[in-house]
C-alpha cells in the first residue's frame, strides 16, 4: 500500500421506527501508513454549508475499528465486536450520547488495497436508533483496483 490513498466511506442507517434508510457517502484522497500491526487512514472532511473540515483518523486492527474526528464535529467512535462502546459526539447542533454495538467487523487487506465492513447498532442519548452499515474502501492511488463496496 502506498502513502497517497483514495478513501470511500459508505453509511446507511435504517431506522426500526420508520423502516427508512439514510445512505451517505464520502469519496477522498487521503494518507495511509502502518505501525505496530495497525493500519491508519488520515484524510479531511469538507462539510457543505460550513466553513471549516474535520481531521479524520481511522485505526484499523482485527476487530476493531477506531475513527476519530475533529475540528467541525468531535467524536471518537470504537467498534469492538461483540462489546459496546459509548461517546460524546459534538456537532455544530450540539451535543449527543452515542451508543456503539459492533455485531460484525471484515477487514479484508490486500497489496493495494483494504477493504472494511462494519455491521452495529446505534444508540444515540441511550434509545435504541438504528441498524446501521459502514463500508470503506482504502486503495493506493496508482495501484488499486476499481472501489468494490
């Protein structure tokens, strides 16, 4: 893997309440090393509508995946398979209690590539909100193949 990497991070939220989905998708450039065992993803994060970005910094271990961002919004989130993990998450809006319960982790590495599924539900100020789905997709710039999420 190189240090030049293009990242796509896919979410979707479905909702028990209401049965509906919210997709979202960020596709970037971003920098990419390994130390100790851990893979690390740095890239920035433009919000529309305000000025500023946010630091994205993504850890990756066998099961476990720890994002971190801050500058507009500030949250650290730790999926642990099978052990649920609870943050602050501040927002322009606010602030809000999330409640992190990692069913299922794949992290799928690859000369040039890494690939990442991220299966939980989603507590936010301790009520149950949604099902929810993280995929991304971490590929050297000149060397990795086509975004397969």
């Amino acid at each position: 893997m190189t240090k030049d990497v293009l990242v796509s991070v896919r979410g979707i939220q479905i909702a028990k309440q209401e049965g509906s989905s919210e997709p979202v998708e960020v596709i970037t450039a971003g920098d990419y090393y390994k130390k100790n065992d851990k893979h690390y993803v740095i890239y920035d994060e433009i919000v529309e509508g305000y000025d500023g970005t946010t630091k994205n910094i993504i850890k990756l271990q066998e099961d476990c995946v720890d994002i971190t961002k801050r500058g507009l919004m500030n949250v650290h989130m730790v999926f642990e398979k099978n052990k649920k993990n609870v943050t602050c998450y501040q927002t322009p809006f606010g602030s809000m209690i999330l409640g992190i319960n990692a069913k299922d982790i794949r992290i799928v590495e690859e000369e040039h590539d890494i690939s990442v599924a991220v299966d939980y539900d989603l507590e936010l100020n301790y009520e149950h909100l949604a099902d929810c789905k993280i995929k991304m997709a971490i590929q050297s710039k000149e060397e990795g193949s086509q975004f397969r999420i």
